[in-house]
C-alpha cells in the first residue's frame, strides 16, 4: 500500500514537473517572439535612420556647392570682374 501512494505522489510530481516546464517553454516561446517583432521594428528604424542620413549628406553637399558657387560669385566681384576700371589716385608732387 505504501509502495503504490509513493509510486502515485512520484506520478503526480513528475506530472507537475512537466506541467511547469512546458510553463516555463511558453513563457519563453512569447519573449522569443515579442524580441522578434522588437527585432523587426529595430530593423525598420535602422533603415530610416541610414535613409535620413544619407539625405542629409547629399543636403550638406548641395549646400557646400550652392556656398562655394557663391563665394565665387562674390569672389568675382571683389577681384573687379565685371566691374568698372579704377584709376589709381597719386598724390601730388614729391619734392
């Protein structure tokens, strides 16, 4: 008699045993997928982030020709290219 109750207790341990451990395989089944989905959402903002990044590259490069064309611009206008000749003035006399 005490034989079959240990043998009923070692029965019904090792069903809960499994019961805790396919628990436990759950539990980790539904984080392995909420770290998937985060995972994809990740990626995504990743590829946005490189996207933008390379926008603003080619916005500092447009702006890097558009400031260069026109400190050329100006620069002409300082080294008297299209600009009316000027006669140097002397002063008078030297004694």
């Amino acid at each position: 008699m005490t034989q079959l109750l240990a043998e009923k207790e070692e029965r019904e341990i090792h069903k809960l045993i499994a019961e805790v451990i396919d628990a436990q395989l759950k539990k980790l089944e539904l984080k392995m997928k909420g770290f998937e989905e985060i995972e994809e959402i990740l990626k995504e903002e990743q590829l946005k982030v490189e996207k933008a990044k390379q926008q603003l590259a080619a916005d500092k490069a447009a702006f890097e020709e558009k400031k260069l064309a026109a400190m050329r611009a100006g620069g002409a206008l300082l080294t008297g290219q299209n600009a009316t000749p000027v006669t140097p003035v002397t002063s008078g006399p030297k004694s």
